[in-house]
C-alpha cells in the first residue's frame, strides 16, 4: 500500500489533549500503511513572536515573515513542537524520526513570489519559500522503505542555503506528490471547509474549491488548505482531504471535505 501524507497545524498538539488525540490517530494510521507527518506551528509561532515583541503578520492564512519572525518560526517548528510530537509518537511505540524541510533538502524552495489576493492586491510575503517540484525526497522513501515515520516540520532551504518559513499545507501537497503518495489529509481545527451557513460541504470539486476562495466563503486559513489541495490532486494525489483534528476518530473516519 502507498504511503499516507498527514499535516495538521502546531495548535493541534498544544495541549496533552489534542496532543493525546493526534498522537493516537496518527500510531493507527502508521500501522495501518506507511506515514509521513507535517506540522506546522501556529498559535505557538504567535505566542513566541509577542514574547519576543514581535508583529504578527499574515494574508489569507499565509504568514509574512521577516528576519525577526523566521529566528521565531524556526525555534518552534524546528524545536518545541516537532521535538514533542516525536517524544509522543515514540511513546505510542512509533518508529518517528524527527525532520525539517531543511534537511537533505528535502524542502528545496524557491523565494515565493508576490502573493495576489482575492482582490487582487500584492503581497509581499518576505523569507518565505515555495517548494519546487524537482526536490530530492530520496531521505523520505529511505526511511519510509527502514519502517520510520518521518515528521517534518514545515520549513524549507534556497538554493542560497536560506532558510525559508514554508506553509505546512504547501509543504504537505509538495511531499505527497512527490513521493506518489496514495492519500493526502490536511487536518485542521473546524469540521472539514464549512459553507455560509457554517455546515460541512462533504466533497468539493476544484472548480467549486475556487468559487469559494473568489467570493469569500473560505477563510483565510482554509484557503491555503485549499491551495494545498488542489495542487496536490493537479499533481497526482488520488484522494486529498480536509478534515476536523479535534478527535482522533474524526481523523480515522476522514470526517471533513473530500476534494475530488
């Protein structure tokens, strides 16, 4: 059986709660077929930028990052929170090995053009990276083929040898595809992408995905799952879904949106 692709973000395994709840969803979904992890960091990435008296900046769920907000990001992504899912998965007796995009370049990226809104403004995004498509996944199918899990958080290297803050749901599609996986699941904090009235929509096509980015229905956190989506399907991912973490049955279950 081909390898599963899971991401889910940093606010899901902040508490021993959903950490408990992520942790188990995730060990019965290494035994059931190969797994790759992808985190990203979230309100942890927030609470370090106000300690250190830095600004949060974002556009549709894309986060502007300066010098000062990548030393942030990289110390939480790279280090509290990828460190803990480790240490927890290993404790569900999960062979996890703990990675960042950075490593073996396996996060290769190249400095992410101007973002155009929905209203069609440019935004700079600054140290951010976009993960080109020619990227060496050869470490990822080692360890898959050694019966490791890898967990990579969500950054990424230039060809300058920059770090680069990278989305998790991006990076998530980039390793999916790139590693012919059979599935993709973008785990948030909501009940799958949600229509006007705040229901579930249980399966979207890419045209009806990009209605909804259009004309303002998903948020801006959910259009970058939605991005992430659609890229992996236009690259091969047979089935990708966006789907509620807040239980570790609902993860099981793909309780969510399917993007066909």
């Amino acid at each position: 059986m081909g390898p599963a692709v899971v991401k889910f973000g940093g606010e899901l395994v902040e508490t021993p709660e959903r950490l408990d709840a992520v942790g188990k969803a995730l060990a019965a979904l290494a035994v059931a077929s190969p797994l790759v992890v992808v985190h990203g960091g979230g309100r942890e990435i927030d609470a370090e930028l106000a300690r250190r008296g830095v600004a949060k900046q974002a556009v549709d769920g894309l986060r502007i990052t300066d010098a000062a907000t990548l030393e942030a990001v990289v110390a939480v992504l790279g280090g509290t929170i990828n460190t803990r899912l480790v240490a927890h998965l290993i404790g569900l007796g999960i062979k996890a090995v703990g990675l960042t995009g950075v490593d073996a370049a396996l996060g290769r990226a190249s400095r992410a053009a101007s973002h155009v809104t929905a209203a069609g403004s440019q935004v700079d995004l600054g140290l951010v990276g976009e993960p080109e498509a020619a990227a060496d996944l050869g470490l990822v199918a080692h360890l898959l083929a050694g019966g490791y899990v890898p967990v990579i958080a969500s950054l990424g290297v230039s060809p300058d040898a920059d770090v680069l803050n990278v989305n998790a749901d991006t990076l998530a599609a980039h390793v999916a595809a790139g590693i012919g996986a059979r599935e993709l699941v973008l785990v948030g904090g909501t009940a799958g992408v949600l229509d006007s009235a705040g229901g579930t929509i249980p399966a979207l096509t890419q045209d009806e995905a990009q209605v909804m980015m259009q004309d303002g229905t998903a948020s801006a956190g959910m259009i970058a799952k939605l991005r992430a989506a659609m890229a992996a399907r236009t690259r091969g991912v047979a089935t990708v879904s966006i789907v509620d973490g807040r239980s570790a049955e609902a993860i099981l279950e793909r309780k969510g949106t399917r993007i066909a």
